[in-house]
C-alpha cells in the first residue's frame, strides 16, 4: 500500500472523529449517550461507537496524535491489515469493557490507541523481522509511558485502556502467529 494513501485513510479517521467532536459541542454533548455502558443493552451500541466519541477537545486531541501515528504504522501493512487489526481492537477490546468495566459511559479512542500500541509490540514478537523490531522500540521509547494508563484514575477508562492492549496482543497472535506444522510439534 502506497503510504501517502494510508496516511490519508488514517487521517481521514482522525478529521471523522474531530466533525463528531464538533457535533457533540453543538448538540451540548449528546452524543455521549451512544458510548459504552457496561453490562446494559443500550451500552451494546458504544462497543462500535465509544471510539469515535470523546468528552472534550482535550480529550479527543490526546487521542489524536497517538492513534495518527500508531495507525499509521500499522497501516504501512496494508488497509486490510490495519482493518482486521482495528476490528479486533474496537470488538473484542469493547466487549471486554462492556463485560467486565465499571459503570459509567467510556467513550474515547485511547482503548484503540493502547491496542495499536500493544499490536505494534506484539507484532516484533510475533513476526520477527530487524524492521519490525526497530518499530516497536521506536514505539516503546515515544510511547512507553503509556502503561500508566493501566492505573486506575477517577474520570479515565483503564480497563479501556487494558482491554484495548490485550486485544491489541490478540490481533498481534491471530494475524501473525505462525501455524505449528502438526509434524513438527513438540511432544
């Protein structure tokens, strides 16, 4: 994929994200009410829009410039890639929050971010390559303060944060895992 053309899919997530932003503002935060709340039917619907939506410029702007990067750098491997990637992300991450989160509405692309994140890292593991493994210690000097989101805040989703990751490392071993030969496998 030509990187000109996935930076643009990336950015245009980004500028997508900054128009719900301004139409949040507009409507007095409204659109808050289709994030996720945990362990409740009409939560169901954030597991797919709570990444989209964020409480304030603030918060969408620290989201922003990670997941420019971040899904940049996943996307060098090709729209397809960065799609399977991000689904798995938002719905297994999401679902995970949904089960397993305290109450409250989570909204936010930071469980995105994190699971990019912890992608990228994996992806060194898991497809090993001198390439993969400068990237992932690029990511793991500029982002490695990131796992203090792990810590719970008031106010913050950590457990989007973490669940985001752990899917992150999931995508990382579904996608790249190398098949066991069943002739070669250890007895």
């Amino acid at each position: 994929m030509d990187a000109l053309k996935g930076f643009k899919t990336i950015a245009s997530l980004a500028i997508f994200m900054v128009a719900l932003q301004l139409l949040n503002v507009a409507t007095g935060y409204s659109l808050v009410a289709f994030g996720l709340v945990p362990r409740t039917v009409h939560g169901l619907v954030g597991i797919i829009t709570s990444p989209f939506l964020h409480a304030s410029f603030a918060h969408l702007s620290a989201n922003l410039i990670p997941f420019l990067i971040l899904g940049t750098l996943v996307i060098v491997d090709g729209l397809n890639r960065f799609l399977a990637v991000s689904a798995i992300i938002i719905l297994l991450g999401g679902s995970l929050v949904w089960l397993f989160g305290f109450a409250g509405v989570h909204i936010g692309a930071s469980g995105w971010v994190f699971g990019l994140w912890a992608y990228l890292l994996s992806r060194a593991w898991f497809h090993r390559s001198w390439g993969n493994l400068i990237t992932a210690s690029v990511v793991a000097l500029l982002y490695g303060g990131l796992i203090f989101g792990f810590l719970p805040r008031h106010g913050v989703s950590f457990e989007g944060h973490l669940f985001g990751a752990f899917a992150g490392f999931i995508a990382a071993k579904v996608l790249l895992s190398a098949p066991r030969s069943r002739f070669n496998a250890a007895r």
